[in-house]
C-alpha cells in the first residue's frame, strides 16, 4: 500500500462506524423495534439514515412509514444505550493506537458525529478515546445534517484549521459526501456498506481499516 507524505495539522473523524464499532449494533435495535410495531423493511431504513443526525432520522422515518418517528427514535435510543452500558458497543481495532500515534505527531484532533453530544462523549469517555480529542462536534449543534458539510466546517474552525489542512475519516456514504464538500483531504474506511463508483470518485482514498490508516499516514 502507498503512503502520503503530506502534512496535516489535524484529523477530523466521524465515531459511529468508524472509531465505535456501532453501525451493526443500531441495525440490530432497529430490527428489534421493526418486529414489535411490525414496520417491514426497517433495516433498509435504517441503513438509508447512517450517518444522519437525529432529527433528519426521524424525518426520514416519517417520509417511509407515514407516522411520527421521534417515540421510535427514542426507544432505539434506549435500547442501544443500554447495551452501550454493558460495554457491548466497542471501539474499532487499532483505534487507540492510531489517536496515539496521531497526537504523538502533534495533530489536533475532533470528532465530528451526527450522534448527540452526550451520546458521543459518554462513550467515547467509558471507551478511553475521549482525551485524545480537543473537540466534539455533533448532530444537536448543527442546522444541517450530513451530507451537508456544516458539522466538519464547525470543527475545522473549533481546531482553528483551515480545511484544506485537514484530513477528514468517515465510514458512510452521506459522511464521505460531507467531508469532500468541507474541502478536507477525504479518507473511507468503510463499515457496513462498502464504495460504489461514487465513493471512489469522491473519496481521496478508501483504506480497509485504521491500521491502514496508521500506515497510510507513516505514523508510529
């Protein structure tokens, strides 16, 4: 695999799907809450809403099923937390050793995630990720879901960066659509769904895992 020897003065990264191995598990308690209210098709949904925030998911769900999706929302909000507490949503392999290597070479780091801010720093906290980070951006501070690039903007200017200096992380499709738009330097990892012909037009390079990323980057 290439290496880039470019320098960037920060890495910006989305955490669902990407540092928190989580995607499969709002899959699972979207399935749940299909079954119990008998919406068909509920994980294509849910697939569809990956890396959108709340209110857009809720939207959505009222586009698809024609009723209210905020009490459903919730519930798989209660669901997922649960499980969350009992550790059973965990970072990604080499997540740790890659923020290490990151700050090591004297980047500034932000997460950038259209889960809740609360949602994000509980997590990343319990999981040991959340003192690698000088900044969270996430879906309740935003007017604009992803693939809108608003979120990555804001965390560009929260890191004091310009974009262009920038690497961004997603794993999703509306993610990747976002971090291009923003101007950074676009890097898919992907998760569930792996790159159409758009994903690789539009990414700068698609790595298999962050132990790519870590090598990608010449970082130790």
């Amino acid at each position: 695999m290439e290496s880039i020897n470019r320098p960037f003065k920060a890495a910006i990264f989305d955490m669902d799907g990407l540092i928190l191995d989580s995607e499969r598990t709002v899959l699972f308690c979207w399935e749940k809450i299909g079954e119990k209210y008998g919406f068909k098709d509920i994980v294509t949904y849910g697939i569809s809403v990956i890396g959108k925030n709340k209110k857009a998911t809720i939207d959505e769900f009222e586009r698809v099923y024609g009723e209210p999706g905020g009490r459903y929302e919730k519930e798989l909000r209660e669901i997922y937390n649960g499980l969350a507490e009992k550790g059973l949503v965990p970072l990604k392999p080499h997540a740790l050793e890659l923020l290490a290597s990151m700050k090591n070479a004297g980047m500034k780091l932000a997460i950038a995630s259209s889960s809740t801010r609360e949602e994000v720093t509980s997590q990343m906290k319990v999981l040991g990720a959340l003192p690698y980070f000088d900044t969270c951006v996430c879906g309740d501070q935003v007017t604009r879901s992803k693939p809108d690039p608003e979120i990555f903007l804001l965390a560009c200017d929260a890191l004091g960066v310009k974009p262009e200096e920038a690497i961004g992380f997603e794993d999703s499709f509306n993610g990747v659509r976002a971090c291009k738009a923003s101007g950074l330097y676009t890097v898919m990892v992907p998760d569930i769904i792996q790159p159409d012909d758009e994903m690789k037009g539009l990414a700068d390079v698609i790595l298999p895992s962050l132990k790519d990323v870590q090598d990608f980057l010449n970082l130790k």
